[in-house]
C-alpha cells in the first residue's frame, strides 16, 4: 500500500511543504511515483519518516539527521535502540515518546506492522520544520541567523547534548530565582538574564542587549515560547522577560 503526500502529511502531523523539502534535499524521497509523476510513500518510507520525526523531535538538525539515518553501520534496529536511549534521557513530555520508541521496537521484534496511525500519534501536532521554516523566512536575511546557521553546522550530538544542558541549567537557576521570590529586576536576576545571553553569544549568534530584550518580548507574545517557559515554572516567561529587560536598562545605563 502507498500513500499520497497529502495523506502522509496528515498522518505525520507535518506540513506537505516539509515533506517536499525532504524530498529536495535527499533526506526522504518517496519510493513511488505515480503514473502522473506525483510522489507516493510505502512502508518503508514511513518507517524512516518515523525515525526523522524522533531524531528532529530530540533537536538534531536535517544535517545530522540524514548523517545518522544514513549510516551504514546502524540498521533500524540500532537507530530505535539509539533514540529510545535518548529519549530517556529526557523528562516530562518526552517520556512518552520513549514509550512509542519501546512500542516501535516491540512490534518490529515480533513483526508486527504497526498501523501508520500508531506510528505518528506520539507527535502531537507539533512540526520542528514548520518553525524552522518560519525562522528563516523572519530572519533568514540577518546575519545572526546566518552566524547561526555556521556555527551549528559543526555541532556533533554530543555538542548538542552539552548545550541543551548547560542551556537547561540556566533556565533553572532562573526559575529558582523566581521560586524564592527575587525581584526579576534584581541584581542576581540580572546576572543570570546576561549569562543566557551570553550563552546565546558564545554559541548560536551575536545577541546583543537589543536582540535580546527582544527575544524576551517574543517569550510572552509567542505563545509556543510562553508555553515552553511556562512548562518550567509557571511565570517564568514573564519573569525571564523582565529580567532581560533589568539587564539591559543596567549595561546600556
């Protein structure tokens, strides 16, 4: 059985465009064409759009996904081992998707054909390329989006890992901050607001206080922003905005 790229789309929970841009760019191209020449997806097609979907779920970019998928050292087998290791490295909301990859390699090991449904309900309606593709169309002509683009290039998954950490960190000892009711306007609440930016700095783009006051903004206007800070503590999004702001007014006074 093939699938249209509009079902494929629907089941996946991703956009037809980021399905088009896979095929582009070689990371998946459909196995099947019709006799019209528009693409049809099989079984296997799918089974690797499963494995993109968890790598970009864990933060890998489209680069490194394709390096990993491509290995020809690691079967499916080894790529679910792989992810399932990951993702339990992982808390709240991820823990289900480790339960999915469990599911995954149960149902291979007893061959079982799990339904296309069963393969992609654990995404939720969440797409990272439809946010990718956002991102370049807001600030693809900038160069910190650029310097961005060059630095992450290189980055390993083990670079990735380090960065989600240290990242997470810092989004912890802001929360802290918040827990035992610093003013976000405080010194400490400041320090904390320019070591993030700092971070951003030291490894994605040059974030000066002006990016970064605005990059604030963006954590209680845009909703997916506000939700993930929210996720930590709640009222850390406003906190985190506020904070940026105090340190900015305090370098620029």
């Amino acid at each position: 059985m093939s699938y249209s790229v509009g079902q494929v789309a629907a089941l996946a929970k991703v956009t037809v465009r980021t399905l088009h841009h896979y095929d582009e760019i070689g990371l998946l191209v459909p196995g099947e064409r019709s006799r019209a020449g528009h693409r049809r997806y099989g079984d296997a097609d799918l089974d690797r759009l499963q494995r993109i979907r968890f790598y970009r779920e864990l933060g890998f970019p489209l680069d490194e996904v394709a390096v990993l998928l491509d290995d020809p050292g690691a079967d499916p087998q080894e790529h679910l081992r792989r992810q399932h290791g990951l993702l339990t490295g992982r808390i709240a909301r991820l823990q289900e998707m480790a339960a999915a990859v469990e599911t995954a390699m149960e149902a291979r090991r007893m061959g079982i054909n799990l339904t296309p449904e069963e393969k992609f309900e654990v995404f939720g309606d969440a797409d990272p390329d439809r946010y990718e593709e956002e991102a370049q169309r807001r600030w693809g002509g900038t160069e910190a989006y650029a310097a961005s683009r060059r630095r992450t290039a290189a980055y390993t998954k083990e670079d990735w890992k380090r960065l989600r950490d240290a990242f997470d960190a810092i989004h912890a000892r802001m929360a802290d901050l918040l827990a035992a009711g610093v003013p976000a306007d405080s010194p400490r609440a400041a320090d904390v607001a320019e070591e993030h930016r700092r971070f951003l700095s030291d490894h994605y783009y040059t974030c000066t206080y002006e990016i970064h006051t605005g990059l604030g903004e963006m954590y209680v206007t845009d909703p997916r922003f506000t939700a993930t800070y929210e996720s930590i503590k709640p009222g850390l999004a406003t906190y985190m905005r506020d904070a940026m702001k105090a340190n900015a007014a305090r370098a620029t006074a």
